[in-house]
C-alpha cells in the first residue's frame, strides 16, 4: 500500500502544478451549473399574445384582462382584425393570438355558447405546445366562472353542469420548476465529463512523455498502478460533488430531500463508471487530443441524448429504448433525482444501484484486461 500511496501522492502533485487544474475542477464546474440552472429549463413565462378583439365590448376586456394579468402571458398588442397577425408571427413579436369575435358580449351576456379563436405560431414546437395548454387552461377556468355566476344565489347547480371537479395535486415538485427536475441532472453530467476526461488524458499523458514505461518496469502491481491513478480523480470527482451540491442546494434553492450519505455513496458507484470509462478510453487512445475527441464524440455526447436528460425515453423509438438501458447515465439520473426531489432511499432505486456498479465493473474490468501493465 505505500507503493499506492507514492503513486498517488505523485498524481495530485501532478494536478497542483496543472495551471488548467482550477479551470477545469472548480470553474468549469461551477460557470456551467449557472449557465444550466438558468438556461436549460422548459418553463415557459410570459408568453407573448396578441390580441384581437373585434368587439370592444365590456366582456371582452374582462377575458383580456386574464390574459394580462397571468403570470404565464404578455399581451404585446391589441388590433381589431386578423389582418395583423401574420406580420407579428413572422417578425416573432408574438407566439400566440387570441381572436374575440364580433357579438362576443351580447352573446356572453345573453348566456348563449360563444367561440373565440387561439392562433399559434408552431416554429418552437414546445413552447407553443405548452403556452395552448396554458390557454385551454385559462379558458376553461373563465368559462367555469361565468357558467357560477348566472346561477341564482341559493340555488343548487343543476345536474349535468361540471358534474366532476378535479382539483389537482402535484407531488415532489409543487410548483413545476424545471429548474429542480434540472440541475441534479447537471451534477451526472459534469461529473461524467470531468472525470472521464482527465483520467483518459492523464494516463494518455503518461504514455505520450514516456514516464507510463518507467511505471511499467517499476515494482507497482497492475492493481497498484490503476488504484494510484485513479483514486486522484476520483478525489477531484468528490470535491465537484461538494461544490455542485452546494451551489444547487444554497444558491438555487433545489430541496435535497433523501439521504446526503447515500447521495455521495452513490456518487462514488458512479465515478467507478466514469473513471472505468476513462481508463478504457486510454487504452485505444495514442495522444491526448485523440482521447478527447473519442471521450467526447463516441462516448459523452451519446450518453447525454439517450439518458432521458434532454429527450424523454419514452418518446423515443422501441429499439432506442431498449439501448438506452446501456447508458450508465440513465441509472444515476433516476438515482439523483430520487434523492433530491423524492427523498427515497436504496430500497426504492436499488435496481438502477446494481445496474450501475454492474456497468462499473464491467468497463472497469475491460479496461483492466485491456492494459498492458505487466505483474512484477
């Protein structure tokens, strides 16, 4: 073991004296959790409406007003005809218009059924998608409200009339902040591109300045030399779970409801994938610049489209689903967020936890095979 603890010592020596070390542990870290936190969410706020309401009446104000005062609409502009609406989606200035016909108020007043028109621009698939739900939503809810009010004071609402009430709970997350579903995820993705990089790049640096043949002709054992170089990283993949943590926890407010001890258990099976990863990228990697390439192109950039984190699987075709069960990825972002958002323990996740230390140690195993250490 002190043969380990040399190798080691020799590897953080190594990474203190790396000018890029900080950039790449502590800034990089922390820079992208900012820019995700507040750029990567599917929330959709203030949804620009134009308006056109043909029929200047009272009741038409009235439903103009609960578009203007939702937090989720920003009426951009008020027109009498439609003529407008197509100048106002190509410029972008508006997603959605709100069409109110003529005799809309006498029709509203004399409690006969009356349509108004929602026009959407379709470019952005989802936001659109979401700003109609946000409509039907407000429609229904102002419709239900005039249907009260011409019911006499003290009479019982007729059968037939909503005769279901839903009324709609959300759990984990009440308000659905993206922001919280998110950033846990953010935690797997750092720490996958952090660490698998530098410890596919450290032991291809090795090889490139020569020194990885003194360590093969050195006393150390396979087992020795891939524990001392390893474990270093697996120390700087420790130190970005801290920060990560923190930084969501403190500064962005996203509730950590489970177990920090089984969080950072977690994390440590999971750096087992990743630096696996790492040490099976530098076995068929020659210099440093084709280890990040492969790192990046046939390994990282798979992973983050096929975990779930950027596209749901369940909208993915049949065969991509099955695939995905081969990303490591997948399983520790059910794990975090069961954590984080759910606070539930291994008895609920603990298939996701075998199926990642079973991909651990496999790659870990294969990039073990593949080295070419030789046993003293």
């Amino acid at each position: 073991m002190q043969r380990v603890r040399y190798l080691i010592w020799k590897e953080l020596l190594e990474l203190k004296d790396d000018p890029r070390l900080f950039v790449i542990v502590v800034l990089a870290p922390i820079i992208q959790l900012f820019l995700l936190g507040y750029a990567a969410t599917t929330d959709v706020r203030e949804v620009p409406v134009l308006v056109v309401d043909a029929d200047r009446s009272t009741a038409s104000r009235d439903l103009i007003a609960r578009f203007t005062a939702s937090p989720h609409f920003s009426v951009v502009g008020l027109v009498g005809s439609t003529d407008a609406v197509d100048g106002y989606f190509e410029r972008s200035r508006a997603w959605m218009a709100l069409t109110i016909p003529a005799g809309y108020g006498e029709a509203i007043g004399r409690g006969r059924p009356q349509s108004v028109q929602v026009l959407a621009d379709g470019s952005d698939a989802n936001s659109t998608g979401v700003g109609m739900g946000y409509a039907a939503a407000l429609l229904a809810g102002y419709a239900e409200e005039l249907a009260v009010a011409r019911i006499p004071a003290g009479v019982v609402r007729p059968p037939g009339g909503m005769p279901i009430e839903a009324r709609v709970r959300v759990w984990f997350n009440p308000r659905l902040e993206s922001r919280n579903f998110m950033l846990p995820g953010v935690l797997a993705l750092l720490l996958l591109a952090v660490t698998t990089i530098l410890a596919a790049m450290g032991i291809v640096r090795e090889r490139e300045r020569g020194t990885l043949e003194q360590l093969n002709v050195s006393p150390l054992r396979r087992w020795e030399l891939i524990v001392g170089k390893l474990l270093p990283y697996a120390i700087v993949g420790m130190i970005d779970v801290c920060l990560v943590i923190s930084v969501t926890v403190l500064w962005f407010q996203v509730p950590l409801r489970g177990s920090v001890v089984l969080l950072f258990a977690m994390a440590a099976v999971y750096l087992l994938t990743t630096l696996g990863l790492g040490l099976f990228i530098s076995t068929i990697s020659a210099t440093e610049q084709q280890a990040e390439m492969t790192a990046a192109f046939f390994f990282l950039i798979p992973m983050v489209f096929l975990s779930g984190f950027v596209f749901p699987i369940e909208n993915m075709p049949d065969v991509i689903q099955r695939f995905t069960y081969l990303i490591p990825l997948r399983y520790f972002l059910v794990i975090l967020r069961s954590i984080f958002l759910k606070g539930v323990g291994l008895e609920t996740f603990w298939p996701e936890a075998l199926a990642l230390l079973a991909w651990g140690l496999t790659v870990l195993s294969l990039a073990v095979l593949r080295s070419t250490k030789r046993t003293a």
